[in-house]
C-alpha cells in the first residue's frame, strides 16, 4: 500500500490498525530496507522488480503534493 500515494491516515484506515502501528511497522520495513522514506524505500522496490516504474513515479509524485 506504500506505492498507493495515501496519506498514512488512510493506509491505516484501510488496514484497521491505528496510525500509530502503521508507523512503526513501516519504520521496521525502512530499517530492514536501510532507508529513511518512504520514496526511498519504492525506489528499493522498483529496483528489485516488485514494483513498476509507474507506480513508483505515482505514488511519488502523489506523496510530494502533501
């Protein structure tokens, strides 16, 4: 849901969980991943195929107009 470009507000509504454990969960995943954002860490993912160049571009782009 990170390439999604919503806010963490909405991804945690999505998912049911608080704001708070979204937050943490992904710091987890950028610590593993050895980034500091999430644009940083779509970009891990597009390097390694899990994601297409679109997505990240979108979800980048979306995520800077906040």
């Amino acid at each position: 849901m990170l390439d999604s470009g919503l806010p963490q507000t909405e991804i945690a509504a999505q998912l049911n969980v608080s704001v708070s454990t979204l937050k943490k969960q992904t710091g987890s995943i950028y610590r593993k991943l050895g980034v500091g954002s999430r644009r940083e860490a779509l970009h891990i993912a597009h390097v390694h195929g899990l994601i297409d160049g679109i997505q990240a571009a979108q979800a980048t782009q979306s995520g800077q107009r906040r």
